[in-house]
C-alpha cells in the first residue's frame, strides 16, 4: 500500500497543532516518532563508519508550563500501532535492558540489485520514551553512560557481563531515546563534568518555558478530520517501517553544501566557542545533522536521497534547538543561594509589576531569613534588572518590584 500523506512530519504538525506545546517540541517528536520507525533499515555508508537515525531527543521545561509528556505521547502513541515496534522497559537497569535487548532480536531483508541475492540483516531495536528522563538514565553510573555513547554511534554490538548470566551479547542493538525532564532535575543530577562530555553533546535537548497558545478548552481545537489524519499518520508509519531499506545516499550536491558547511564549522564557529558544554556538542553536529536529514529525507519519499535541501532544513532546525540550550544547563554549578535568586527573579519577570510583600510571601520558602531575601532583592536592583517603586510610601514593604531587563 503506498503512502497517503505527502510529507509525514508535516501532516503531524497539523495533527498536533492547536495545542499549547511549542511547535518546535511538536517537530523534534516527531522526528523521534519516525527515527523509532525506520530502526537500522536505512543508513548513510561512510564506509568507515555508518550513521543511522536514531537519536536522544530530550525535553526540557519547568514544571507545570508545558504539558512535555503528553507532548511526547503524541507520537509515542502513534509509534505504538505500528507492527513491530519494541518498547524498552519503563525503567532501565542493566537487567531489564539485556532482556528487551535479547526478546527485540530480528532480522530484515535487504535486496542487492547487483546481485539480486537477498541478505537478511540482524537488529536488536528498542524505543526508550519516558515523562520522567531520570528513569532513563542514571548519569552517575559510567557503564550505562557509555553504552548510551557507543548506542548513538550505532556501533555493531556490545557485550555486558551480569551476575546473574554471566556474559550477554547484544548484535547490532539500536536505540532510539527520547525524554521529558526539568532544568532543577538536571542540574541536581548532571555533574558539572559530565556537560562537555560524550553523551550529552549526542543529545538534542529541546527547552520551552511558555505557552505557544492558551487554550481554554482543548476540544474546540480538535480538527474535524482528526481520527481520519490520526489514521494516516499511523498507516504511513508502518508503511516507512517497513518498505524502506538499504543504504541513503547524499546526492552531489548535499556534499558540496555540506564541505563548505564543515569548513565553516571548524574554522569560525568551534574556534569561537565559549564553553566545553558547546565545543563538545560541535564535535558531534554533523552526526546530528546528517541524522536529521535522513529522517527529512523519509519523511516525504521514498528515494533514500538526502540533497542540499535536507541538510539546510536540518541545519535551521539544530539551530534553532541550540538557540535556547543554555537555559536546560544554567542552573548547573550554581550555588543554591543563586538558583533562589533565579527563582525570586522569574517571579517578578513573570508578573512585570509585583508588591514586595507578594513577592515575599511567593519565595519566602527559600528566604527563610529575611535579610536574605532583602540581599538578594538588592543584587537584583544594582543589577538593573529590578526597579523599587516606592510611590510615596515610607515603609517598604508597600513597595512595587519592577521588571525592568530586557
């Protein structure tokens, strides 16, 4: 059966449109839905190396402003009707993930034209999609770590000893992760060392801290097609699961692009770069771009060609998701004086005009002293980013707290 949408990532934006989520978080799914679907099927041949397109996609707001789990189950659930796919355990532990690893075992045939012999091509896959990224992944735990980093490299296989059956060997594993988390949980459990490091500069970390839209009542936002795109999404999924296979080509010109794109990488951008966290992440953005334009490349035919288009789109993409990335690692290293003092801040930002005693009453939990809170208020003042408005009064605490930064 061919395919009924024209370009799949598209058509799920409009399935998901009218909702409150960025539009950006919707993509990013979305092509974590479709990277699940293809598993190891297509792949680009560096003859070295090969990059297939699987990604670690990771959701990152405060809590209560975007709905980012029910976000994710947009595509997840989508992904789920689809024959085939295996999901990992809700909870990864080493046990747990050796045997999703070992019942995921399969094989798909691969047609060589030259010969018109037909291979059968081995694949262990499994979609690892949770609300909470903290079950995913424990960064202190090196072993996991690692194999997360030898994962999205797509390396051929990896073998783990476990006490209970000695050593297990996983052929041709593939894992497709994709998580929701907070900016505090990160910054309570990633290591300032570990930001420059392998496995978060292989992660494409999406952050939102408002609303795209408000809406009231989310069933007067239901297309009236809904069901009937619902059931297309998910009779094209399967049909991308299944139908394509083999080897993706980058066309002349998606080289030529991508030369000059990696020449400007290493001689003006990485040269610039202020931080490990970003220096790191840039050794890893071609990975991330070619990735990506496979999936755009699928997403709306059935050529396995990548040209010039899909690396440019990839590119505005990645960026775009890099333009807010300091706030998912801001908090990291801090002192939990000066996260409060954020707090205190996002408080009067948020509300433009504050009475002193409101925003007392709202951070008083974290100034317990009120000295404290009268300090930080003051750096927040010589900092320019909060004005006192006194309006006549004598007694402070009738004061007006002004936002005042741009």
């Amino acid at each position: 059966m061919p395919r009924v949408l024209g370009n799949w990532l598209t058509s799920y934006l409009d399935y998901t449109a009218g909702t409150e989520a960025p539009r950006m978080m919707h993509f990013y799914v979305g092509i974590s839905t479709l990277a699940g679907a293809l598993r190891k099927h297509v792949w680009v041949d560096m003859r070295r190396f090969k990059w297939v397109p699987n990604f670690y996609i990771i959701l990152v707001a405060p809590p209560g402003i975007i709905s980012k789990t029910t976000t994710m189950d947009y595509g997840m659930d989508l992904l789920k009707q689809v024959p085939g796919i295996k999901f990992g355990p809700d909870v990864i532990t080493w046990q747990a993930l050796v045997k999703k690893f070992a019942e995921s075992m399969e094989e798909f045939k691969l047609d060589d034209p030259a010969t018109g012999d037909s291979l059968y091509i081995p694949q262990s896959p499994l979609i690892l999609a949770s609300g909470e990224f903290g079950n995913l992944i424990n960064p202190l735990d090196k072993d996991m770590v690692n194999l997360y980093i030898s994962l999205w490299d797509g390396r051929a296989g990896f073998e783990k000893e476990t006490k209970m059956s000695g050593n297990d060997s996983i052929n041709s594993p593939y894992i497709n992760m994709i998580g929701c988390t907070t900016p505090d949980w990160i910054a309570q459990n990633f290591p300032e060392s570990m930001i420059g490091g392998g496995f978060v500069s292989r992660c494409v970390f999406v952050y939102g801290d408002r609303k795209e839209s408000l809406i009231a009542w989310p069933d007067e936002m239901v297309r009236t097609d809904h069901e009937e795109l619902k059931q297309a999404l998910i009779a094209d999924l399967e049909y991308i699961s299944t139908a394509l296979v083999g080897p993706m080509q980058l066309m002349p010109e998606a080289r030529e692009w991508g030369r000059a794109w990696y020449e400007r990488l290493w001689t003006e951008v990485a040269p610039a770069a202020a931080t490990e966290q970003v220096q790191g992440y840039l050794a890893r953005k071609q990975g991330h771009l070619v990735k990506l334009a496979m999936i755009l490349s699928v997403s709306e035919s059935d050529a396995l060609e990548i040209t010039a288009r899909h690396m440019q789109l990839a590119e505005t993409m990645l960026s775009e998701a890099e333009k807010t990335s300091a706030h998912v690692f801001a908090k990291i290293g801090r002192t939990e004086a000066a996260n409060h003092l954020d707090k205190l801040a996002d408080f009067i930002k948020r509300h433009g005009r504050v009475p002193y005693s409101a925003a007392l009453k709202h951070v008083i939990a974290y100034f317990p002293d009120a000295r404290e809170f009268e300090g930080g208020l003051a750096a927040l003042i010589r900092s320019g980013q909060v004005r006192l408005d006194l309006a006549g009064q004598t007694d402070i605490t009738k004061a007006l707290l002004l936002w005042c930064a741009q």
